[in-house]
C-alpha cells in the first residue's frame, strides 16, 4: 500500500459524505431549495472545504443524480444477467424502469424534480446513464438476435427505437403527465411493450405480457 492510497480513501469518505447530506436535504426541501451553505452547516465545514470536493453547485447536484440512476442501472444489468430468455429479460427490464420512474414520482417528488431537472438540462451524468442503458439494450437486442428470438437487420437501430418507443414510460416528464391524465397504465404499458416485442420480429410475446401483467399486483 502507497502512502497515497489512506490519503485517497479519506477524500473519497469525504465526498461520499457530502454526497450523503446533500441527498438527504434534496429529499427533505428540494434541490433547488438546497444551498451550499446548508450542507457545510450540517457537516461542520466551511464553504470552502465543500468546493475542494465538488467544484460548484452544479456538480453536487449531478452527483446526487447520479445517485438515483445508479439504482436503475444496477436493475437492469441484474435483470440482463439472468439465465431468461432474451425477449423476456427485455420486458422484464422495461417493466422494472417505468415502475422505478413511478416510484419516484410518486413517493420520493424532491428526486423526482431533480431529474426532471437533469433531462431538461441534459447533464451529463443523465447523458451517460442513458448511453449505459442503451448498451444493455443493444446486448439484448443482439442476444435475442443470435438465439433467433428476435429477426431483425440491425441490434443497434433496434435499441435506440426500443427507448424512442419507450419514453413516455420512463422519462419523468412524460410519466408524470400520463400519471395526471390517469387511465390503465398498466394496460398501456403492456400494449408497449407487446408492440416493441413485434417490432423486433417476435411473435410469440407471451413473455412480454407476463411481465407487464406483474405491474398489476
């Protein structure tokens, strides 16, 4: 070990740390309600000490929200790595992120704002989820492909037309107006993806009904 690797480990403690009452005041009042001041308060630092951690504001914002998207993230590669078939791994993990994206607009609304926030504003912590996501859905996609699941020319045209078609399900914008305007999201949900699942050559979508079918429980 380095004498470099204790004063490296301290740093990291210390974002996290930061990171931990940020979040946990974003939950309480809001981002935008949130100052720099306020965290340093409640850690017993100055200002100052929180910008030699984060450079601005800003990034302590796009930490936070990395945060949250990190669970999304961690869902679908679980989901991914499973030993089910293709189709149904992906609709599986298409019912998995439109009820965390409900979840979070329904239970946690400070969160909530915040990526609303990142979406509009196209952060780059937002940005690279979405890219992480989208390469889960390319593997799938060429998974399905090999296995003969899924007849179609090209896996990466195909991902990036399964989250177009998808993004009313889990963009926070979008599920929290068709929230608002109430209906059966469930059967909507299942219609999308039984939609998805003929688009990609898949005619025998009964595992894509069952997984939205889950929603309902």
């Amino acid at each position: 070990m380095t004498l470099a690797d204790p004063i490296a480990s301290d740093l990291e403690q210390s974002r996290a740390r930061i990171l931990e009452v940020a979040e946990s005041y974003f939950r309480r009042i809001g981002y935008h309600k949130t100052s720099v001041a306020d965290i340093a308060s409640e850690l017993g630092m100055s200002r100052a000490n929180v910008y030699r951690f984060f450079p601005s504001r800003t990034a302590i914002n796009s930490s936070v929200c990395g945060l949250i998207v990190q669970e999304v993230a961690e869902i679908a590669l679980a989901i991914a790595r499973t030993d089910a078939p293709a189709s149904k791994k992906l609709a599986d993990l298409l019912t998995a992120i439109h009820r965390h994206s409900t979840r979070i607009l329904m239970e946690d609304r400070p969160m909530h704002q915040l990526l609303v926030a990142a979406m509009d504003g196209s952060w780059a912590t937002i940005n690279a989820h979405n890219e992480q996501i989208l390469a889960i859905l390319k593997a799938l996609v060429r998974e399905g492909q090999q296995t003969g699941e899924f007849r179609l020319e090209d896996a990466d045209e195909a991902a990036r037309g399964i989250i177009t078609a998808f993004l009313p399900f889990f963009h926070p914008v979008l599920v929290e107006q068709r929230v608002q305007e109430g209906g059966d999201t469930a059967v909507s949900l299942h219609a999308q993806i039984h939609f998805i699942m003929q688009a990609l050559g898949k005619t025998d979508c009964r595992s894509a009904e069952a997984a939205a079918a889950r929603t309902r429980e």
